[in-house]
C-alpha cells in the first residue's frame, strides 16, 4: 500500500461538535427552517448537481429559501451547516498522521461541493493531515461511480492495487474493489489498525 484514500462525513467526521447528533437535528429550533422543506426543495432536486460541481451552491441555495424560508439567508444556512458538521475523530486523525509519516501518502476522497471541500482542507485544517483531496464536485461524477474511481486513481499516478481505501458506505467500498482498490468498510467502532491489517492480507 502506497497511498491511503480516505472519506470524510462517517469516518473524519461525525455531527455536530458538541455531541455528535445529526447536523440538522435542531434546525427548526435554532433557524425555523423545516428539515422536510429543506429537503424536499434542495436536497432532493439541486443538490445532485451541486454536488457534481455543475451547480453552485450559495445561489441555489439563495433562491430556494427565497420560497421556503424567506428569513434566512443562503450564507447563514451554509454556516450554520458547516459549523454543525464538523466534529473531527481526533485518534484517528492521529493515527492517520503517524501512517503518513511512515511515507505512506494520504488523500481525502469524498462526494462535497466545492465550499465545503474547501472548509474541510482549511477551517478544519484538514489540509495538515492528507496530502490533498478528491471530491465530488471536483471531478464531476459522485461514489460510487466508477468514473470518480477512475480520476482519482490517474490524478495520484499508482496502481488501483497500490490504493488502499476507507469509507463507511458498503456500495462505495464494493465499487473501489472493483476498480483495483483495497478497500474496507469503515464500521463504528473500527480502527486503523485492523484496516491496514486487512489491507495486507
């Protein structure tokens, strides 16, 4: 294994800093935005195309609450979003910095728009631990197209078989083993170790 791909929300990431619930849990409480609405009229209609980078966030999103929440703004929203996405797995971040200062390289790999693909590798400094990211909106296709595969493995110049990957998302793991990756189900309670482990069987 020369290169360790890595996934964010589920494995890096997990919810909201201070206890770890859904980002959203208390959206209508804090914002007085609906989960539902905002579902119903973003996520399931633009975000398809946000997230494979033929959209734009913030304006999307802008003309959106325009009709479900006039009250709010597109960048309160976003903030608000980010913020309470970000509570970061500190021992495995740590274990993850002694791996690569093995010499083993270290790439995040996740489907994300461009503003919080940039959030990630800066406000949360995740750009200290890996040495770049691969992301959704960047090479225009989601996981677990093979397509995204496919890039990211031309784009670092190794050998699918020299990849090793983590991700907590069973299709996403069974579409980077057929690619050529070694790959394994990240799993509550999973630990880098047992990863690696399993990667040089």
């Amino acid at each position: 294994m020369k290169l360790l791909m890595v996934d964010v929300d589920g494995v890096l990431v997990h919810g909201r800093p201070g206890d770890g619930l859904p980002l959203f849990t208390y959206l209508e409480r804090d914002l007085g935005l609906r989960l539902e609405a905002l579902q119903e009229a973003f996520f399931k209609t633009c975000w398809p195309d946000i997230v494979t980078g033929r959209d734009v966030l913030e304006p999307r999103l802008a003309e959106v609450l325009g009709k479900i929440a006039p009250h709010v703004s597109a960048r309160t929203l976003i903030d608000y979003w980010f913020e309470n996405d970000s509570r970061l797995d500190h021992g495995l971040l740590e274990d993850l910095a002694a791996l690569r200062a093995g010499g083993t390289k270290m790439f995040l790999t996740t489907n994300q728009e461009h503003v919080r693909a940039a959030y990630l590798m800066e406000n949360l400094r995740l750009s200290d631990y890996f040495d770049g990211i691969f992301y959704s909106a960047m090479l225009g296709y989601q996981k677990p197209a093979p397509e995204f595969f496919r890039l990211a493995t031309e784009r670092v110049g190794i050998a699918p078989g020299d990849i090793a990957f983590i991700d907590d998302y069973p299709a996403n793991i069974e579409a980077a083993r057929h690619f050529g990756w070694k790959a394994m189900h990240w799993a509550p309670g999973s630990k880098l170790e047992d990863a690696l482990a399993a990667f040089s069987r």
